[in-house]
C-alpha cells in the first residue's frame, strides 16, 4: 500500500518503521526532520507536509498528541484534505476527544475521504513489537478493509462502533490504567511504610487477583525508579482531561478520574510531567516521605 504517515514521535516512529518492514511505501512528515530522516534511512520518502504525504496514498496514518494537532494536519491548507482524492482513507490513530473525531469524520466525509478513529494501547514497548491493541471508529466496511494494515502494527484491532468509538474506548482505557497506576503505588508505599520490601509484594500478589498488565509494567518501575517514559505523565493528563470533558458531556460521573488527575497535574507542576505515569510513586513520596526505590 502507499502510505502518508505524519506524526513520527515516541509512538509514531517504530509504528511506521513496523509498516515499512511489512512492505509498504510510506511518506512521512513530522516537525522534528531526524525523525523523518530516520525513517527515510530504512526506505520511506520524506514529506514537508499533511498536503505532501497524502497526495497518491491509498491511506493517510496520523499519530499525533491532542485534539489541536490533529485538527490542523487534516484541515490546514497545507494539510492531509489539501492533498486528498475522494475513496482516500484517513486512520487517525492518535488519542483525542471523541467529539473532535466527530467533527474531523464530517470534514472528511465532505471531501470524499472516509475516517476512521483507530488509538492504541500499549506504550513504546509494544509500538517496538508490533503489538499494540487498536480501537476503532468508523464504517464498518473500511475498517475491514484496512484491518489487516492495521495488525501489523498491533495484536489486536476491534471495531468499537461508529465514529468516536475508539477514542471513547481509549479513554475508558486510560481511566483504568491511571487508577490502576495509583492503587499500586499507594499500596507499595503502604509495604514500604510496614517495613514490607516492595519486590517482596510484587512477587507475593502478582500471580493473585490484584495482579495485572499494569501492575506487571509499572511495578517494576516504581521499585527500580525508572522514569524514563514509556507513556508521559503529561499526556496521560491529556486523556483525563479528555475523559473529564466527555463524562461532562455524556452525563457520566468520573470522581476516580478526577482525583488521579489532580495527583498527576501536582507532579507535573512540580516538573515531573515529562516522566513515566508509572512516577505516580512520586505522589505518594511527597505524602509519606519515603521512596519504592532505594
């Protein structure tokens, strides 16, 4: 498939680097030109712009960070719709509001070019593998047509429903991921607190009920104090933030979400926004005022 890819960051880079390997002919546009560099070294052509890497793809892939971004690769002039042809798909695979996937799908659908909502789940780790799980939005018809393309990307790809969908899946995801995060750090502070060694725990109750995918990535983290991120406290800010506006919208209370959200926004004041969400640890450090890690 010929392929425009923009959005070449933490996620974006090994995703396209995984379509290149499969055989695809990708375009690639990205703020950053090492990043474009990089992928034109294992075979991509380079692209100064949405409006560039969309003339003559099949399909136009973004991965970028929020709602605004989004917005104004596919709408700007010099943007994906500027370079389209009617019978283009456009997979938005970045994590932003629903209600903007909407709004995105209906410009789309105007200039002939069919949207789907598609973000993921996984972080750095399984972008690298090819591993990732993959929620989409959209007709049904196209995301069949495009499955394939997307599972070499991911292990999993479900079709959620209509537009907007995966980006409210994605949502529900982080909510349960960021609270998740929270429960195991207050719980190993709890064991550091009682003179219980953190590794001690992790062994006693991964393999119970409490254990998990979350517990199994980030655990590890907090007792080692690895920041180096696989997912940014600022933008898991970014999802709740999300999140919180369209539980306001749909009428859904999120008070879990909220109290999460504030400990995350009080470390990233505190200039820890740019480290793993697994620093949650630091919330609980700054409470107790003792550290999972030695």
């Amino acid at each position: 498939m010929k392929i425009g890819f923009i959005g070449l960051g933490v996620m974006g880079r090994p995703m396209a680097k995984n379509l290149i390997r499969a055989g695809h002919e990708l375009t690639v546009a990205d703020h950053h030109p090492e990043h474009i560099a990089e992928l034109v070294e294992l075979g991509a052509k380079p692209a100064a712009c949405g409006k560039e890497a969309a003339e003559g793809a099949e399909v136009v892939i973004t991965m970028l960070p929020n709602s605004p971004q989004v917005e104004a690769a596919v709408c700007d002039e010099d943007g994906i719709l500027a370079g389209s042809h009617p019978g283009q798909i456009l997979i938005d695979m970045s994590s932003i509001a629903p209600l903007a996937s909407h709004s995105l799908a209906e410009r789309c659908r105007q200039a002939g070019v069919t949207m789907l909502d598609a973000p993921v789940s996984g972080g750095e780790p399984k972008a690298i593998d090819g591993t990732l799980s993959i929620m989409a939005g959209g007709d049904a018809e196209t995301f069949e047509e495009v499955k394939s393309l997307l599972l070499e990307m991911g292990s999993s790809a479900v079709h959620c429903g209509p537009c907007g969908a995966g980006n409210t899946v994605k949502l529900a995801n982080q909510i349960i991921v960021a609270v998740n995060i929270a429960a195991v750090a207050e719980a190993f502070t709890l064991a550091v607190r009682t003179e219980v060694k953190p590794e001690v725990l992790f062994e006693a109750i991964r393999g119970g009920l409490a254990g998990s995918t979350v517990m199994e990535a980030k655990a590890p983290m907090m007792i080692t104090g690895h920041r180096q991120p696989g997912f940014r406290i600022d933008l898991h800010i970014k999802d709740l933030n999300n999140a919180l506006e369209t539980g306001h919208a749909a009428g859904a209370p999120l008070p879990l979400t909220a109290q999460v959200m504030e400990m995350l926004e009080l470390l990233s004041n505190q200039g820890f926004g740019a480290e793993d969400h697994s620093a949650l640890a630091r919330y609980y450090e700054l409470l107790s005022g003792v550290a999972l890690h030695s």
